[in-house]
C-alpha cells in the first residue's frame, strides 16, 4: 500500500487516545496571526494583523484565551502587527519579541508604545521554553541565521523572525513573509532551509506570494501540510498559482490549507477553512498524528502520522506500512473512531477522561457496529458567536502590507 492510501485509511479509521499541544492559526482576513498553546496553558502569539482592533480582541476571547504570556512580531507591516498594541494592552504578555530597530509607520509606533520596557530584539538561535516539552526557536533574525551566517536584507519582509516550534518529534515552522528571491526579495529561504530540515507543518510565508516559497526551500523542508494565512478578493493576487503549483510539486505534501479560498491560484489540494485551522498532536499506539481541523468544517479534519525513527512500525518490518494499520485495528479495534462525518465512536468509549474537552456542536450519527456515543472533544473550543455578538470579518484592512505578486 503506498504511503498516501496508507495516510487515507488513517484518516478514515483511528483510535485517538490523547491530545497534547495545540496551534492555532487564526482566520484574520488578508493578515497573519498564529496561537500556540502548550499542554500547561502556556501561550505565545505569533503576529496579529488582520481585522480591527475590537474584533481581534473578541476573536482571542472566544478562543478561551484570558492571558497571553509572550508575543512576536515576525516583522512591523500592518497586517502582521496591526493589531499587537492592543494585544498587549490587553493581555498584558511579560515580553514582546521583535527583529529590533525602526519603521516608520503609525502602526509600528503604536506597537512599541504598547510594548515600552517588554520590547525586547529576540537573537538567532535564542530558545523559548514554553513549558518544558515545547520549544520555540529563533533560526533567522533580520537575515541573521542561528548557525552565524547572514544574509544581507534590505525589504522588511525579508527581516522576518523565523521561529521553528517543536513539540516532541513535532516540528512547524513559520517564519512571516520570508523571502525566497525574485521581484527583489532576497533569498533568505535556501540558506534558512538546511537549518530547519524536514518537518511536519509548514506555514506558508507571505500569504502565497511568488517571492517566497521557493523550490529549494519546499523540498528541503518537505511538509506534510502547508497552511496559507489569506484573506478571501485580497488585491494582491494570493495566493499566487505558481506558489500552490510548487507546493503542490513537493511528494510530501497532503494538503495545502487556507484561512480562505483567496483570490487567486486553484490546485487539487487546497482545502478552504473559512475559519481558523487547529493543529494538534495526537498519539495512539505509539504512532504519533497531527490533526488538522477547520473551526467551522471548511474541511473534513485531516490526520497525517510521524515518527522519528520507527514508533510507528507496529508489525517489526521496519517501516510504517498497511500491516501496522491491520495491528492497530487488531488491538485498538474498542476504540476506533470515523473520520468520515468528523470524530464519532464507532465502538465503545475508551475510559479514559481527556485533559481539555468541550461539549461538541454536533451529534455523532449512530452506526450499525454498536449504540449511538455521547461523548466530550478535547478542545475547548468556543462557538463562533455568541448572542449579541456581531459575526468577525473574512477580510481586513490592507494598508501598509507589501504586496508582492
């Protein structure tokens, strides 16, 4: 069975024990703004651009979060730093990462009046322990790389912070609006590339424009999934078709998930949102998944499973193939889960109680092998609305972004 088919029968039968960490990235419109959340309650923020100042405020709250502890600015354009001046007013985080120096915009001096004495320039290769099991480190820097090259950048995109967060064998990198060369963006992906290895999420940088993502950078990463923050009819054009058309070259890739459709290029892969996209790891039977799930079922929720060396080789032929699915069946055959309508149980609830859980939008439709579950989700995941509330917008201002094509 080839590894894609093997991936698509994950996907359809599971047994899902155990929820860790989480990564949120959230649907803002035409900007960029990614929540992680360690399995402590821990949480850093990654830009907030996009939608208005109010509305950002109620878009965190209705994600269950009442405090953030750090944020970064990957770098000061408006629609990844638009909002960071009230995030901080808000939820008062002890520091305020950033790539140093000036830039002359309103939006940047609100920010670093927001921020006064929590401002601080982060460094290559400075590591922030988020809670002991999740890592979050700084490979690149104002073109300055954690393994003491540089390259020489002169546009504020390729300023970019690049952060590699990794949680246990879990690696996802995102790194703003990185450049890869062309248009006069300098390519600071081929020499971040080789630093960052092979990982499983990739947030794709600049919103799918054409001077980022380039070959070299894909295939050297070689992600299972590719996430795109963008805002449906931006005027920018993304994310462009020769981005999705490189992305969707790599063998790797599963997916490419977007916030929204955008207003652009098409391929087979994209699975639209129109929501935030939640990332989580999951770990059943020794084979470790990332779940992928749109917060308004843009999507069917997404498993793709890694492990480092062969955690996953259940049957000893040193591989992950379809005779570990037929084991994980075998043993795990109690617990299986469908995937096909979303999470529901198939045969009889596990005992054990998660961590985190909500009480499910839905009702799990009954099936032929045992009696209709009633059961929690291990999210603590609010509703989108709540009465009184207006909806959020798809899309935000766009002032002050460089566009790129």
């Amino acid at each position: 069975m080839s590894f894609f088919r093997w991936v698509l029968c994950l996907c359809s039968i599971i047994s899902a024990q155990s929820w860790s960490f989480e990564i949120v990235c959230l649907n803002v419109g035409q900007g960029d703004s990614t929540l992680i959340r360690g399995d402590n309650g821990k949480t850093v923020l990654i830009d907030a651009g996009g939608i208005s100042d109010l509305n950002f405020r109620q878009l965190l709250l209705l994600q269950g979060i009442g405090k953030i502890d750090e944020v970064i600015s990957t770098h000061y354009d408006r629609d990844h730093i638009g909002n960071m001046d009230e995030v901080i007013r808000t939820f008062s985080p002890s520091v305020a990462y950033d790539h140093g120096g000036a830039h002359e915009t309103t939006t940047f001096d609100q920010y670093v009046a927001a921020a006064g004495d929590k401002r601080q320039t982060i460094q290559p290769g400075q590591v922030i322990d988020l809670d002991g099991k999740t890592i979050l480190t700084c490979i690149v820097v104002d073109g300055s790389l954690s393994n003491g090259t540089s390259v020489s950048v002169q546009d504020e995109n390729d300023r970019s912070i690049g952060i590699l967060v990794e949680y246990g064998e879990f690696e996802f990198f995102i790194s703003g609006d990185l450049g890869g060369g062309g248009l006069g963006a300098a390519d600071v992906e081929s020499q971040v590339a080789p630093i960052v290895g092979d990982i499983e999420v990739l947030r794709i940088n600049h919103h799918g424009s054409s001077t980022s993502s380039n070959q070299t950078f894909l295939e050297t990463l070689m992600p299972e999934l590719a996430v795109i923050s963008v805002g449906g009819s931006n005027p920018f054009g993304h994310p462009t078709q020769e981005v999705l058309d490189r992305i969707g070259s790599i063998e790797s890739v599963e997916a490419i998930l977007q916030t929204s459709e955008g207003n652009a290029g098409t391929h087979e892969l994209v699975r639209d949102a129109n929501g935030h996209i939640r990332l989580s790891v999951v770990v059943n039977n020794g084979i470790k998944f990332v779940r992928a799930s749109s917060s308004t079922a843009g999507f069917s929720p997404i498993l793709i499973p890694f492990s480092a060396g062969l955690s996953g080789d259940l049957d000893g032929n040193g591989k992950q193939d379809a005779g570990d699915l037929a084991m994980l069946l075998e043993t795990s055959a109690p617990d299986v889960f469908s995937f096909s309508l979303g999470w529901h149980k198939v045969g009889v609830l596990p005992t054990a109680t998660p961590t985190r859980t909500f009480t499910p939008s839905f009702t799990p439709t009954p099936t032929p092998t045992g009696p209709t579950p009633t059961f929690t989700l291990p999210f603590n995941t609010p509703s989108p609305t709540t009465p009184g509330q207006t909806p959020l917008p798809t899309t935000g201002p766009t002032a002050g972004m460089t566009p790129g094509t």
